[in-house]
C-alpha cells in the first residue's frame, strides 16, 4: 500500500538512517523495474521521484506489449526475439490482468499491392515464430491468419469496402493502461520493502551518494548507497552529461469509439514510402480509441508534457483514412498526446533508424544509467542495470527473478485468465486492478457514494480516485486524473471530475 502515511514513516526512516544498498533515481517503468529487480534480490533498495510514478515516456505508449515484428524488418532479430519472450513473460506470470491479447488487422484495399501483401504475410508468420520460440500458447496468443472481407468489418466496422480483399490477422498483447503498469510495478517493490519515494528530486548524483530533497516540505539530507542507478529516460544527461540522447517524439490522436463504429481489433495502415512503418487504430478502455504513432526528432529543452505538432496530426489523420470508408476531421479529435522516446544518439540516420537496443553504460566512478529500450523489455532493462550495479560496486545478491514474478493484483498459478475470471467485480474492475479488484468494490460498498461515476462520458468511479490515494500514492490531484486514471487524456471529462479529485484530499468526498 503507497500511501501518505506510508510515504511519511518511509522518510523519516531513511532520514534517520540514510545508507541502502542501491539507490535508483526515476520512477518510469524502468526505474520501478529496476527497485523491484534489485529489492526481491535481497537488497535494500529506495526509488526517487521528482515527480510521479509514470509521469514522464512510460505514460505516454501505444499501450502495445509487442513481439517485435518492426524489428524483424530491420534486421534486428536479436531485439525482436527479446520483445517475444518478454512480452510471454508480462501478458502469461507478471500482469496478466493488465495485459490482455489484441486482434491486429491489414485491410487489403486496392492501393496495396501484391507484393506488399506477400510481406506482411511473411512477417506475420515470422511473429508465429517468435511466439513458439518465446513459448508462448496458441491459446493466448492465435496464429496469424488470412481472413475475409466481412471479417474485416466486423473486426473494423468503418473500413473502407469499396475493393476490400480481406485482411491479414495478427495477435499481440495491448497493456489495459501504461501508467497502471509503472504503479503496480513500484507497488509490487514497496511490498518487497523497497522505500518509493515520489516528489523527492535527487541532486549532486554520483556511484555512490545522493542528495534528496521531499518536494513537499523542502527538507533535504543524503543518502549514501553502495550502488546508483540513473533510470531518468529522456533527462539522463541532466544526471549524467556525458551521456548523449537523441530524443523522439511520438504521438497520438485520441477519438471516440463511436467515430470507429465500436473498433474491436487495432486496425494497421502502412505509411506509404516507408517499408515496416505503420500507424494503429487501437481500441482502449472506457470508449477510447487511440490512433499513432509519430516519429520525429526533437530538440532543446526536454518539457515535462511533450506537446503534438500540427504537421504530426495531419500526417495521422491522412495515413489512418487511407483505410477508412469516411475520413476522420479534427473535429473528431478528443484529445492528443505525445512522449518522447530515450534513444542513445548513434549520430546515424533518422531517429526511425535509431536502434531501439537498450544500453547500460557505468561510468568511472560507478554511477550506472540505462537507456534506451521501450517499454516491453522493461524487465530486461532492469535485469541488466541491476547486474551493471552490483558489478560496478562489488556487492553480491541473489539471482535475477523477476521474470516470473506476479505484480499486485496478478493472480499466481498456471491458469491466470480462469483466476481472473472468477474475481468478484465487474470485468472493467478486473483488467484494471485484477485480484485487488474487489478492495475498490467494497469502497462503494461502504459508502454508496463512491460508487457513483465521476463525471458523464467515463465509466470510471469515485472509489477509484479514492483507491488511487490509499493504496496507489497519488498525492495531488494530478497524480490521480493524468496517471492513476487516465482522465486527462479526455480534457474536458477530466476537468468536470476535478472537484471530486480536490475532495479525496480534502478528505471529503460525498
């Protein structure tokens, strides 16, 4: 449980004694990794976050838990293979109540040609070697496939039919929400023992200390640790400036699924020009849909919230009609947003180009930074900054055992998706929060209240928020509209549930 209370009996603990085995300053996905990996292997542990769990990139994904098929079309089979047996991991032991598996149709229309056609087929097939490679089940994940045209429109209902040769069917794995994925993950460390401390920015970094300083009442002090761990994405170099990124943006168009018919698979557009680009349709929870992605460079300052381009919505919304019946406007537009990808400059190419390999680089004095990666290989990001650490600072701990290690609210056993079904809760409950589920059903049990749904055009409850500050660590309002749920990604619904946010710290909300 990340909770205020939580939060302040961890600070005074660590001010009163401020040496741990590994302090890691970041709490994206990376970072929670990485204080889960280092805690469950024994050692003590403290996160650092200036901000929020998942306030940077990691809230900012497709949401796609993928098997690396872009990767193959590089090249690049060495990362597409580590894509499919992390994926295996998160959607089949670590989440799999926040990883569910995602039909992904082609349109064949009659601009794609022949041999275009042939090589996504191929691909395809690839990504069914992956999965038996990774092993993981047909039954979780199906074969690729050909299908029909009425498939198609059942799967895409606003496809465009005129010429509509079928499609192509692939499987991978969509995550229900990104940031849900980083809190549990911090939360699944903090149950370990690990201390999780959000708005405390860290300063005067190096291998070995770490000055600290609680955003919330200035109080500062130092904590020494035997190893450091710099899991910042895309404000490495404010840690470390010998470290060089490249930063690219990625963004996206949020719509209603009423704009999509009632979008039942992610529907995939290949950018014309560009061999193995593509731009999605994917259908969210509570009647999102969400089209994507960009990739362009970026420059300057790093910002806090990414912001889209004009140039970038215009070129999602030209690629993502190509394959629809009646084109989308930017009055359709509910909503953008943008983050962007840590990319280790290699001075090659466009960012496009850039590997999305993950690095982890020590420097002389043993500060470790890792970068790079997206969010699927997390685990094996962590995995590998924490084997930097323990070599660059001499200590030993037990193995690495993350890999099937079960998040808060993961059921354990062989049969997670029969576990999950039998979870008293509504479904939408269960793919949030999964075993833990019921705890957010008894808040508005206990006061009926609570029950009642924030604000028209979302199905999501005040216990929610509720939850989100007990047991999540939300600690403002904006800790539990843009990251516990997810409300800002639809302004105007977030901003008519504000009031209902200010209450739960306000403690009182009725």
């Amino acid at each position: 449980m990340l909770s205020a209370a939580r939060r302040t009996a961890d600070l005074e603990r660590l001010t009163a004694s401020p040496s741990v085995d590994l302090v890691v300053i970041g709490g994206g996905v990376t970072g929670a990794g990485v204080a889960l990996d280092a805690v469950s292997r024994g050692l003590s542990t403290v996160l650092i976050e200036c901000r929020d769990l998942g306030f940077g990139t990691s809230r900012w994904s497709s949401k796609l838990v993928h098997g690396g098929l872009r990767y193959l079309a590089s090249g690049a089979v060495g990362i597409a293979y580590e894509s499919a047996v992390e994926r295996d991991s998160l959607i089949c032991r670590i989440a799999p109540h926040l990883v569910r598996p995602l039909p992904q149709v082609v349109a064949l229309l009659p601009g794609m040609k022949a041999a275009d056609t042939a090589l996504t087929r191929v691909g395809f097939m690839a990504g069914d070697v992956l999965r038996m490679a990774a092993r993981t089940p047909s039954s979780t994940l199906h074969r690729s496939r050909r299908i029909g045209a009425a498939e198609v429109a059942a799967l895409a209902p606003t496809v465009q039919r005129d010429g509509l040769r079928g499609g192509l069917l692939n499987w991978d794995g969509q995550l229900n929400d990104d940031a849900r994925l980083v809190v549990d993950i911090a939360r699944t460390a903090a149950g370990f023992g690990a201390t999780v401390l959000t708005h405390a920015s860290a300063s005067d970094v190096t291998g070995t200390s770490v000055r600290v300083t609680d955003e919330l009442t200035g109080q500062t002090f130092e904590v020494q640790a035997k190893a450091v761990v710099n899991a910042t994405g895309v404000w490495s170099a404010e840690v470390d400036s010998a470290i060089a990124l490249r930063p690219s943006r990625g963004t996206h168009l949020v719509f209603s699924q009423d704009t999509f018919g009632g979008l039942r698979a992610g529907l995939t557009v290949a950018v014309p020009g560009h061999f193995g680009r593509y731009v999605f349709a994917l259908p969210q929870p509570d009647g999102r849909v969400y089209v994507g992605l960009t990739d362009e460079e970026t420059s300057g300052e790093i910002p806090d919230v990414p912001r889209a381009d004009e140039s970038e919505i215009d070129f999602l919304l030209a690629t993502i009609n190509l394959a629809l019946g009646t084109p989308l406007t930017r009055d359709d537009i509910l909503g953008t947003f943008s983050g962007l990808r840590p990319l280790l400059d290699s001075g090659a190419g466009e960012t496009s180009d850039v590997s999305r390999k993950h690095a982890v680089l020590t420097r002389p004095d043993g500060l470790v930074t890792v970068v790079g990666g997206k969010l699927t290989t997390y685990r094996r990001m962590a995995e590998d900054a924490v084997d930097a650490a323990l070599e660059a600072s001499g200590q030993t701990a037990n193995p690495c055992r993350t890999r099937t290690l079960p998040l808060v609210g993961a059921p354990a056993g062989k049969n997670p998706t029969a576990a999950l079904a039998r979870v008293a809760a509504p479904d939408r409950l269960v793919a949030k929060y999964g075993t833990e589920a019921p705890a957010v059903v008894a808040l508005g049990e206990a006061d009926p209240a609570l029950a009642e749904r924030v604000a028209p055009g979302t199905e999501i409850t005040r216990a929610e928020l509720v939850f989100g500050a007990l047991a999540e660590g939300a600690v403002d309002v904006d800790d539990l509209l843009e990251r516990r749920t997810r409300l800002s990604l639809t302004p105007l619904v977030a901003e008519a549930a504000r009031p209902l946010a200010e209450k739960v710290f306000a403690r009182s909300v009725d």
